[in-house]
C-alpha cells in the first residue's frame, strides 16, 4: 500500500493535483470547529460587506461571515458524500461479489436489477420523494435514498474483476482447501477490488455531491442545514448576482468545484495506475 | 450445398438476433416495471398524508365550511389513488398510468397534466437528442485522435480541460454561462424557449428564436458531455493500440487514417455505444437541471414548477413520463447496436 501511494505521488501529476485540492477543500471543512459562529445563526455579522481583511469571503445579505459559512457548507457537503458512498459501497460490493463469483440464474437477476438501477432517472424520482416528504426530509434520509440508487454502475465494475478472479488458479486452491463462499470473497477476492472501490468511492462522492447540490439549489432539500447548494440557493434568493454580491456565490461555487475536480483526478489517476499497461506507460515514459 | 450453408447460417443469425431483441425488450419492460414500482412506493410510503397536508394548505388562508372541506377531502382522495385497501390502490396506481390519465393539473386547472406533458415532451427531446449527439460524436472523435496522437500539444490540451470539465454537475457548469452570458456579456438570449412575440410557426424568424435560445443550455449539456466522452475514448483507444491485429496493420503498411478509423476507433466504440445507452439517465438528470437554470419550456421546468405549484399529478406524470422516455430511448440505442457490434446476432 505504501509503495503503491509512493508511486502514485511520483509518476502520476494528476494524482499530486487531485491531493493537493481535495486536502485543501478537507482543511476548510475542518476548520468549521473553530467557527466563531454558530452555524445557522443569522445576522451576527454587518450584511453585505465585500471580502476584507476582517471578513476574508465578504458576508451575506443575510448577515453570515461568507467563509465561516464555506467551512459548515463544505464540511456537511463532504459528509453528505461520504454517507452516500459509504453505503453504497456495501451494496455494491454485496451484488458485485456474490453476482460476479455465483453466474448462473443468480447474476442474470441480480445483473438485470443492477441495469434498471443504472439507466432509471434519478432526478424526478428526487423530486417526487421531497414532494410527498417536504419539511420532513432530512439530510440522513436524502442520503440513504441516494445510496439506494447509487451502488449499481460500481457493482457491475466489481463483478467483473471477481468474474475474471473466479478463473485464476488461488480461487481453485481456495476451494479445494475448504475454504467457504464468503471466506474467498472476503478473503481471497475483496484485496483486489480495493483498489477499484477506492476510485469509484471517489467517483461516487462526485455524483452524489453533484445532486445534493442540485436539489438544495432548487430548495428540495433541507434547506436549512448549511451545504454548498443550500448557500447557493440563499444566494439566489436574495439575488445575489443581480445585487453585486457575487462574493456569496463565487467562493462556494469555486470551493466545490475544487472538490469535484480533486475528487475526480484521484479516481482517475488511480484507476489508470491499477491498469498496468497505462502504469508501464507511465513509469516508462518517464524513465 | 453452399446455398444451404448460406441460408442456415442466415437462420443461425435470425434467431440470434431476434433473442438479443428479446432480451432487450424483455430488460426493458424490467426497467419500466421496477421504475414504476419505485414511484409508487415513494408516494404511498411516506408518513405524511398527501391530502391533508393540502387541505391544511389551503384552510390555513381561512375559514372553510366544514362539509366543502369534507368535499375536498374525497374529491382529493380520488385524485391521489388513496381510497379502498393497498392493493386497490396499486392497481389504481397502475390503471391510471397505463392509461395516461393523471387527472387535471392542479396549477394549470383545468388543462388535463397530459396536455402539459405532450406540450413540453418535444422541447426536452429535442434539446436532449441534438446535445447528446453532439457531444457523442464530438467526444468520440477527438479523444480517438487524442488516444492516436499521443505526443500532440493540442490535443493534450484538451485532455486538461476535459478533466476539468467533466466532474462539474451541470446546475453550476449551466450557472457559470448564464452568469458569463447573461452579466457578463450579454449576447445571447439567457431564458425561455423562443421569443415571446413570435407566432409558433415555421417561419424563419421563429426557427431562428428557437434556436438561440437552444445554445446556451445545448451548449452546457455539450461541454460536459464531451468531457466524458472524450476521458473515455482515450484510454480505449489507447488500449486497442496495442493489440495484435493493429499492429500487425501497421507493419503491412496501412494508412494510419484507415488504421484509426476501421481499426482502433471502429473498435474502441462498442463499449462507448453501451455507455451511452447507459449514461442516458444521468443525461437526462442533467437536462432536467439544465431547462430550469434556462427557463426552457420542457419536462424539466414543468416538473420543478410543479413541484412549487403543489400539483402533485403533474409532478408524478412528468415522473413516470421520463422513466418512460429514457428507458425507450435506453432500448433504441439497444437495438441499434448490433449495426456497430455484428457478433450479438450470431451469439
């Protein structure tokens, strides 16, 4: 693991970048404990004041510090994420091992749940589901309907690893020295897909970040708990753009951004450095 | 001798690929029954009751007769599918679907919700299938050369702003341009779907109105697109380079044109076509997103007002409308493939 990571700082740029962006939007997250406010009080600061020394990100319209805001924002934001693949992970992993090292009638049912998953639009589901909740939906529940949702495109990828591992030698000789089903999954298999898991964790987080921050903008969500499209939804309320207060927008806008392009190079650049003819390219060519 | 060959290698081929057709259509009918299913249990689960919460809605405003509410209450028990046992009320929920009776739009009062939809249904279909294209066709080809091409500057380039472009959701990439386009210079029309003062007609100045204001949320679908298209097309054409058969094509003295494209990118597509039937959905998601950032007239707008509007029926229409659509769109890509792909009608 430690030579894999070394390698990955030394021969891949991208993987350097996405470290560098992801630690940086983390920093911010973390500092939220040492906010001075608390995060959903309103008017403690002057409204409306551009990025200062005192007030580095300006403040809003509605009287929060722009960057003690972020740092809620993004915290809650990543969190968000994290549920989301955390527990899509499971499933995914649950479906991908047993479907691609069982096949038969097993993996043709569970396969043709996995591509409903994947082609269904997610969105108007979303929008149906806080119609009928409204103020009643809360970030955990958002989450967890995400996951739900989330674990299929990433099962298939998994699948297909074990189906190629089945045919290997070790999990004959796994097999024939008694070891049960889930011992060869959990044991033999799963240290393959880790890497795989990794990179779609990452990939996963994008996509459920990136919806999170759809439906809190148009206000589908819990709108008051602070999150990057919760902000951005205030932001427009108040019409932000229109007023001049392009601070309110511009630095949760960019903070994300940050995150999604860091998040996305750390899959890229791991998933490209799992595949050896692209690591030999690599560490070829720099040679 | 060989004509009997001939036919029954034909035959072979018939029914190969009329099992693939019936594979599909049967995943198909999976997808529309399970997305279906999802719907009603997303309206039957919840623990608030939808009628009352609309009549504690509309009561709030001020004193209602006691039996014009009762009234309502009925009227609004019927609308939703909520009366008799569950199971009345799943078959309910699926007659009412199958027949595409979703009942008036409540904030359009009295226009039935099918009439919006058919309003809006070619709005988004056309915005969807020009913008998908596009950026299919745009993403393919120019990571095929980026993947051929390895050393070239500009193509490197363009690589970079892919991955920068890719991973952005398409709320803040359609939010970027209409900040650019709409504050910063304003040149294009930012909302809407046409100009208002224009008949809906064929007429030239029409076109051309609809046009305009196509650009800037095709355009936000496109630069995405192209990203993951691109990303895509790259590594698999970078991978089916080193194969055996392209390198023995090089050695034999083939135009690297022709070696590009009946070689590697011809190959290198397959999996693209798939991922295009697969990614359909989240395309979908993103034009949905993209209509409202725009004001385009399409399901998008029509479902997020609704969803404002409290118009329920309007709200799971246009719901199981787009199931509907994507997974029929999901199937054509399906059956067209086996054009690019000519082993799915012998296997």
């Amino acid at each position: 693991m430690a030579v894999f990571l070394r390698d990955l700082l030394r021969y891949r740029a991208e993987f350097r970048i996405g470290v560098a962006l992801v630690a940086a939007v983390l920093l911010l997250s973390v500092l939220a404990s040492f906010s001075p406010y608390p995060p959903d009080s309103v008017y403690v600061v002057p409204p409306d004041l551009p990025p200062s020394l005192t007030y580095w990100f300006g403040t809003t319209s509605r009287g929060q510090d722009v960057f003690w805001q972020l740092s809620f924002a993004i915290r809650n934001t990543l969190l968000f994420g994290g549920t989301v693949a955390l527990v899509s992970r499971l499933v995914a992993l649950a479906v991908g091992l047993i479907s691609g090292y069982k096949g038969g009638w097993l993996d043709r049912v569970l396969m043709s749940v996995n591509d409903t998953f994947i082609v269904i639009p997610l969105l108007p589901i979303l929008v149906l589901f806080y119609f009928v909740m409204r103020d009643r939906i809360s970030w955990l529940m958002l989450a967890l309907i995400m996951a739900c949702f989330g674990w299929a495109y990433d099962a298939r990828l998994i699948r297909s690893v074990v189906m190629s591992l089945r045919q290997r030698e070790f999990t004959q000789t796994s097999l024939f020295s008694g070891m049960s089903t889930r011992q060869i999954l959990t044991e033999e298999h799963l240290p393959y897909v880790m890497p795989i898991l990794f990179s779609t964790t990452m990939n996963n987080m994008v996509w459920s970040i990136g919806l999170e921050v759809t439906l809190a903008v148009l206000g589908f969500t819990d709108i008051n708990t602070p999150t990057i499209g919760g902000m951005i939804y205030w932001a427009n309320q108040h019409t932000a753009m229109v007023a001049g207060i392009w601070w309110w927008i511009a630095f949760p806008t960019i903070t994300v951004i940050m995150a999604f392009i860091g998040l996305f190079l750390l899959a890229v650049s791991v998933n490209a450095h799992i595949d050896p003819r692209s690591r030999l390219w690599s560490v070829g060519g720099a040679s | 001798m060989p004509a009997t060959t001939l036919s029954s290698i034909s035959g072979a081929a018939l029914s190969g690929y009329a099992g693939y057709v019936g594979r599909r259509l049967a995943q198909f009918l999976i997808v529309v029954f399970i997305g279906i299913n999802i719907a009603y249990l997303v309206t039957h689960a919840s623990p608030i009751d939808p009628v009352e919460q609309s009549i504690s809605a509309v009561t709030s405003f001020g004193n209602t007769a006691p039996d014009a509410i009762e009234q309502m209450r009925n009227s609004l028990r019927e609308l939703y599918g909520l009366g008799g046992t569950p199971v009345q009320q799943y078959l309910t929920f699926w007659k009412r679907i199958l027949s595409a009776d979703f009942g008036p739009s409540l904030s359009a009062f009295p226009t039935p919700v099918g009439t919006l939809i058919v309003r809006a249904l070619p709005w988004t279909a056309g915005l969807l299938a020009v913008s998908t294209l596009v950026a299919w066709v745009l993403g393919n080809l120019l990571g095929g050369l980026a993947g051929y091409y390895r050393q070239s500057r500009g193509l490197k380039l363009m690589g970079v702003i892919a991955m920068g472009l890719h991973p952005i959701p398409y709320y803040i990439l359609a939010m970027l341009l209409l900040i650019l386009f709409g504050f910063i210079w304003p040149v294009l029309p930012i909302s809407g779907g046409a100009a208002m003062n224009l008949p809906q007609s064929l007429t030239p100045e029409y076109v051309w109105s609809v046009l305009q204001h196509a650009i800037l949320p095709a355009l936000s679908l496109i630069l995405i697109g192209v990203g993951s298209w691109f990303l895509g097309m790259r590594s698999l054409v970078s991978n089916v380079l080193a194969e055996d058969y392209v390198v023995y094509a090089e050695l034999a003295g083939v135009k690297s044109w022709r070696i590009l494209t009946s070689y590697v990118m011809r190959n290198a597509l397959v999996p693209q076509v798939t991922g295009l039937a697969m990614s359909l959905g989240g395309i979908f998601n993103g034009a949905v997103i993209t209509e409202k950032v725009f004001g385009y007239p399409g399901l998008g707008s029509l479902l997020v007002d609704a969803v404002y509007a409290g118009d329920y029926g309007l709200v799971l229409g246009v719901t199981t409308v787009s199931i509907l659509g994507v997974s029929v769109g999901v199937l054509a890509i399906d059956l067209l493939y086996p054009l690019l792909d000519p082993r799915v009608k012998v296997g």
